[in-house]
C-alpha cells in the first residue's frame, strides 16, 4: 500500500480540506492511504474520520517565538520525513509555502513530491519582500516538485508561471455530484424547517470562513440594501472564523438581527444549500470553490463577484457575476432574477458536470496515475 503524507496545517471543514477528504473517500484504499501533517494541536473537524478510515495524522508544533516557531517547525517535519519510509509520498497544499515544505521533503529523500495549487492571489499591493518571496517560491516549486496540480487555469497560471503548462495537471474540486444532485428535491424545505421561515421569505446563504477575504462586509451592506427596498429575506452564515465577533456587531449596527443567522461550521451543508434560493459570494478573490460545485450540482443558483474566476461558471444558467463596484441596485435586482429562474433539470446537470470533469471518480483515477 502506497502512504500519502498530505501537508494541510490542519483539517477543518473548508474548500481545499472538503476536496482532500472527497478524494480520500473515494480512493482505492486497498492501495492508497492518505496520511496527514498539521501544524496545530487543535482537534480538527474532519480527524475522526481520517482515523476511521486508517490515516495518521502528524501534529509538527513548536515553540512562542515567531522566528524560533518557524525553524523549529520545518527541522520537526524534516525529521518526521526522515523516519518515514522512502516510499512515502508527499501532496502539499500550502500554495505558495509548497516551496519550503516541498525542498524539505526533497532533503529528506521523499522521491514522490506534489504541489498543488488551490487558489490565487488577490490585486492588491505588495511590497518588495513579499515579490522577492513569491519570485524565490515559483522557483523552488518549478524545480522541487515532482508533479504540479491545481484545482483550475487560474490557481495553476498563479503558483506555476514558471512551469511548462503541459505539465500542470488540472484537477477540478470535484464531488459525488449524483448525491448532491438529489438534494434539491428531498431536502427543499430543510432550512426553512430548521429555521422556522415562512414560504414568502427569501433564503439567501453565504458559505465560507469568516475572513476579510470572504467579504462578508460587503454582503451585509446588500442585505441593508434588500431591507431598506423592503424585501423579506433570510441570511445564513455558513463558518467560523476570526471576524465572528466583528460581524456579529455589524449585523446589531445595520438592525439585522432579525434577517440573520451565524450557523457555524456545520457537517449538513448540502442539505442547507438544497433549502436556500440563491448563494452569496462576494469574495476579494477565491481559486476554484467547492462550494460553487456543490452548489450548481444541486441546482442553487448563485450569485457571485466578478472578482472569481469565470471558469467557475460551469454553463448551468446557474451564475451570475457582478462586481464590488456595482451598485448595490444591481446586486439586488441581479439576486432577484436568479431567485425567479426556474428549476435545472437533473439529469442536465449531471451530464455536464460529468463532462467538466466534476464527478470525483474521474479525478480519483487521474490522481492515482499521479501516485503511480
């Protein structure tokens, strides 16, 4: 059986975390088992199932010193490497950090090293340190990994400029997506139930950390707005995070504590989606979501920033963009339309989420050949 020793930080219920365990899931376990390295102590959301399922998870900590923590950190992980069997084979999934942890893995003997890349990076300015560290990282990657993945065009044009791109393998974040697609009728009314909302409210939902990066600032000034043009809607909020707090006061300030719900980290996402009418996702920039498989595999409409890729857009009629410089009118009237449109057939959406290459089992055999 081949060992693969996946470089996380850590397992919480997130896209790339969500990816990793709907590979893991379905991949020959007579052959392949995954294995995991965190940088934390924390217990994650996904641990019980990785060691269920036979998977080690190496917990490389440190440290309080910020610059002792670091080379500590990376000396734990040679040495964790070192012990390993030489048929180990390491998957990072650290982005542009893939550099050191994969250089490591390369001192350390591993044969097998894999990048992956699952996002990119926003526009915004950077200084000459954080250029020079970029410029260094595209480098080691380019000639320190063995294989080069990336879950789209846009995260592989970003963490490889400096690979050949026939040698970039794209590996969509695919999903059981014959399951997610029978959501929408058997589980309708599953967050309005759990909610206890009436028919005529609208039932918006945002899924993701709670982050700058997510914006979800910006989504509570559109919900302001919807108020404010006295439409009734509902807003859930899908995660954790370190702005919990922070937003939790700017729904008091914009008097919405009535129109929205903090759900945490929840296990029953699927089911939530199949009960909204319309996903928010306002992100500054995002690689290729999960969440926006899911979504269009059930059938819920969503709407997005112009910020995201457009290749998230899978040709549903189920995504519509707009960007952070619109007026807020034109996200409402945007929100409404998607709301009205009507059901996608089923069996359309499977067909051509198959034929993107979003059914898991097709991305399972191309990262067993990685494997090898």
């Amino acid at each position: 059986m081949k060992r693969i020793v996946h470089i996380v930080g850590s397992m919480n219920r997130a896209g790339a975390e969500t990816m990793i365990m709907n590979l893991y899931r379905n991949i020959d376990s007579n052959n392949y088992q995954f294995d995991f390295v965190y940088f934390t102590s924390n217990i994650c959301d996904f641990d019980e199932e990785i060691l269920k399922r036979g998977g080690i998870i190496y917990r490389v900590t440190s440290g309080k010193s910020s610059s002792f923590k670091t080379i500590l950190r990376y000396y734990k992980y040679f040495l964790l490497l070192r012990s390993l069997k030489s048929d180990h084979s390491v998957h990072s999934h650290m982005n542009i950090n893939n550099s050191v942890y994969l250089f490591i893995a390369y001192l350390a003997g591993v044969k097998n090293r894999i990048s992956h890349s699952h996002g990119s990076e926003g526009k915004y300015h950077q200084g000459f340190i954080r250029k020079l560290y970029k410029s260094f990282s595209f480098t080691f990657i380019k000639i320190f990994a063995t294989n080069y993945l990336a879950c789209g065009e846009l995260a592989g044009n970003y963490l490889y400029p400096k690979v050949d791109k026939s040698k970039v393998v794209l590996l969509p974040n695919a999903i059981d997506i014959e399951g997610f697609a029978k959501h929408r009728l058997i589980n309708r009314n599953y967050i309005r139930n759990f909610l206890d909302i009436n028919e005529n409210v609208i039932i918006i939902t945002q899924i993701g950390r709670l982050s700058k990066v997510k914006n979800h600032t910006f989504s509570l000034d559109v919900l302001k707005w919807l108020k404010n043009s006295e439409v009734k809607f509902h807003f859930a909020i899908i995660g954790g995070g370190e702005l919990k707090e922070e937003l939790e006061k700017l729904v008091l300030a914009k008097g919405l504590e009535k129109e929205v719900s903090f759900l945490g980290v929840r296990s029953d996402v699927p089911e939530l989606l199949s009960g909204s009418d319309c996903l928010l996702m306002p992100s500054l920039h995002e690689g290729f979501p999960v969440v926006l498989v899911e979504s269009q595999a059930i059938g819920l409409p969503s709407l997005i920033s112009s910020s995201i890729s457009n290749e998230v857009d899978l040709e549903l009629g189920l995504v519509e963009f707009a960007s952070l410089n619109d007026p807020l009118s034109i996200w409402e009237e945007k929100l409404k339309t998607l709301i009205k449109m009507g059901e996608v057939d089923q069996n359309l959406r499977l067909k051509i989420l198959t034929e993107k290459g979003f059914n898991i089992l097709e991305s399972v055999k191309k990262l067993e050949q990685v494997y090898g």
